[in-house]
C-alpha cells in the first residue's frame, strides 16, 4: 500500500487515518512534557485529542497529495522536567512513535475481528471499501509514523532519542549535524530507491510484527 501519492478514491479515508496518528502522536508529546513537570503545552491546549489544535493544514494537505507532510510541533521546555532533563527529551521524543505503535496494534485488531466476523459481508459495497479501506490506512500510516519519526535524522523524534541518549561530549557534533538535518531528511524522501530502502523495508518488517502482536491478542480471547 502506497501511503504517499494521489489518489481521489483514497483522500477521505487517508484523511481519517492521518488526523487520528497525528492528533494522538502530538498528544502523546503533550502528555508526558505535562507528567513531566512542563506545562508549555497543556497552556497552549495541546494537551487534548482533539485534532484541530495539532493540525497543520498545509502539511497535512502535502501529505495527502505528496511524499511527506507534518503536524504542529508540541512546544516544550525542558528545564521544567524533574529530575534528568535529557532523559525527559527522551521520554517525550519516543512517546509519539509509541502511541503510534499503539494504535497501529489496536487498528489491526479491529480490522482482524471485522473479517473474522464478517461485519462488511452485510454492508452495501460501498460502505464495506471505505471501512475496509479506512481501517487498512489506520494500520498502515500509524505503523508509517512509528519508523518515519525513528530515523535518527534531525528534527525527527528518532534524532532527539539518539542525541540525549549520547555522552554530553558529543552535543557539538550533533548541533553542527543539526544544520543539515533538514536537507538529508529531504534526499532520503526524493532519491529514488533511497526511501523505499531506509524507509520501506522496516515498515514492511513492521507491518508484519504488527499483524502478528494482533492475530496473538485476538488468540487469547477468541
């Protein structure tokens, strides 16, 4: 399933898909900032599910018409986190990958247990493609964000983890690496065969794991 193109048929269904991953990736940045001591967000009402507060327009809109896109960035000061500052920027960097992951899991049950119990067989057509098709996207695009956001590329989460997980001593190469960041992170998305190497074979990998967590779940109770 190709998450990044156009296509008319799918725009609604992809437009569900991503409003949920990242109005909950965004809040989940908001929520452990807060849990943290850090009030930046939850003052300027990032602290909710709700999308409208996370939602870029004009990223989302290059999402869903092109090769990448972005939400609002969660602002957060991290000299209000207790205890470890750098492991706070850690906490809050990998909470959104997580709830991703989360959600990709959660997504994939649902969409087991629909054909498990064959809710679309009695849906007119229509209405069967457009759950089938938005539950797909719920699973596919979460599990997207999570290895996106993980490349260790600045400004993406995956950087963050990486830089404050490293020796102090290295923070000045990592700011000098900081300068271009923004330029890799746009080669890595262009250069054909680049992107479906760094990006497309762990989401394949991850896509599998995450069938497999859910037919598991599902197996305990069914």
């Amino acid at each position: 399933m190709d998450l990044f193109h156009f296509d008319w048929k799918t725009v609604p269904f992809r437009m569900i898909a991503f409003v949920i991953a990242f109005s909950l990736h965004e809040w989940a940045h908001a929520f452990v900032a807060w849990k943290l001591g850090d009030n930046t967000a939850k003052n300027e009402g990032r602290l909710t599910i709700n999308p409208i507060p996370h939602i870029d327009p004009f990223g989302l809109i290059l999402i869903l018409f092109g090769p990448f896109g972005w939400a609002k960035p969660v602002p957060i000061n991290p000299l209000q986190f207790r205890g470890n500052k750098r492991l706070g920027i850690v906490y809050v960097s990998a909470a959104g990958p997580l709830i991703n992951l989360v959600l990709a899991i959660l997504f994939c049950i649902v969409y087991i247990l629909t054909r498990y119990y064959g809710v679309m067989d009695g849906m007119s057509e229509k209405a069967a493609f457009a759950l089938k098709t938005t539950l797909e996207y719920c699973v596919f695009i979460n599990v997207g964000l999570f290895v996106f956001n993980l490349l260790p590329v600045p400004p993406l989460d995956g950087y963050k983890i990486l830089r404050f997980l490293s020796p102090r001593r290295w923070d000045g190469a990592f700011y000098n690496f900081e300068i271009y960041g923004p330029w890799l992170l746009l080669l890595l998305i262009f250069i054909p065969g680049v992107s479906a190497t760094i990006f497309g074979i762990p989401m394949g990998l991850m896509v599998m794991w995450v069938q497999k967590v859910a037919g598991s779940i599902i197996s305990v109770f069914i």
